[in-house]
C-alpha cells in the first residue's frame, strides 16, 4: 500500500489479545536511595582493597560492594585525615567556621560594645541636660551619696529648693 505522496505505508501491527495484568508499584521502590556506608563497613572494605594484590581483584571489589573507586580514595583520605573517627559520617551542609567558645564569645562582646555605646550616649545626655541646666539658670538637685533613706532625703532636697 502507497501513500498519497507515493511513499510506502505501514500498517499499524494489532496487539495480540492477552489477559490484562495490573501493575502496581511498590511504594519502597519509588525513589531509589542513595546508599550509606557505616564506619564499620567502610574499614572492612578498605581492609579488602588494601588486601587486593592480583591483576582483577580490585575490580571484583568494587563491583560486589557496587562501589566506584573514587570511594576508595575519598574514605583513605578520611582515614589518614582522623583515623577509624574520620570514616564516620558526617552531617551535611556547610562546616562551622567557628567553635561553640567562639560564637558565644563574639557575641558577649558586640552585646558588650553595644552597652558601651549606650553607656557613652546616656554620659553625653547628662552632659547636655547640665549645660542646658547652666544656661537657663536653673538649680539642679544635687545628689549626696549619704546613707539617708528615699523619703528623708526627698524631703531635704525639697527644704534645699526652696532655700
């Protein structure tokens, strides 16, 4: 059978007429993931690779443990990095660049400029409130560091004024 462009048509194969099965994914497969190796595993591998001394060893290694040999490289350097405590796993996402002592010592002391600053501030209203005082003539309240109770020297004060 030709096309109308003159081409040779195929016919479209019938499917043979068969039971139909239901196919249902098990929900363990639907996402594959990733392998973890433990401390354990990783040394007893290691042991086997540095064990491996004929010609196809290695690779026989590598494909039962379906492993590639970056892995190999990466855990030796681990090893030699911090011995059988640098083969355990570690938490993802970027290293602290500082100690726990660090951290809360950096924050003491922006807390503690941060007093200073408002220290300076408070030193410098003071001032200002005494200038202020100076120039409209006004009296300021002294304050006597004698060991009078609150009311007694409020009432002194008062008799102070209106000397």
């Amino acid at each position: 059978m030709y096309n109308p462009r003159g081409e040779k048509s195929q016919r479209p194969v019938p499917k043979p007429k068969t039971e139909t099965t239901e196919v249902v994914a098990n929900p363990e497969n639907d996402r594959r993931q990733r392998r973890k190796f433990s401390d354990d595993e990783k040394e007893r591998i290691l042991k086997e690779a540095d064990a491996c001394t004929e010609r196809g060893q290695l690779g026989e290694l590598l494909r039962r443990e379906g492993i590639y040999s970056s892995h190999l490289s990466t855990w030796r350097q681990q090893r030699e990095a911090g011995g059988r405590e640098g083969l355990a796993p570690k938490r993802p996402g970027p290293k602290p660049s500082q100690t726990v002592e660090q951290r809360t010592i950096a924050q003491l002391e922006r807390k503690l400029a941060a007093l200073e600053k408002e220290n300076r501030i408070q030193r410098k209203l003071l001032e200002l409130s005494g200038k202020a005082h100076e120039i409209l003539g006004l009296a300021l309240p002294r304050i006597e560091e004698n060991d009078e109770t609150p009311e007694s020297s409020s009432s002194n004060s008062a008799t102070r004024r209106s000397r």
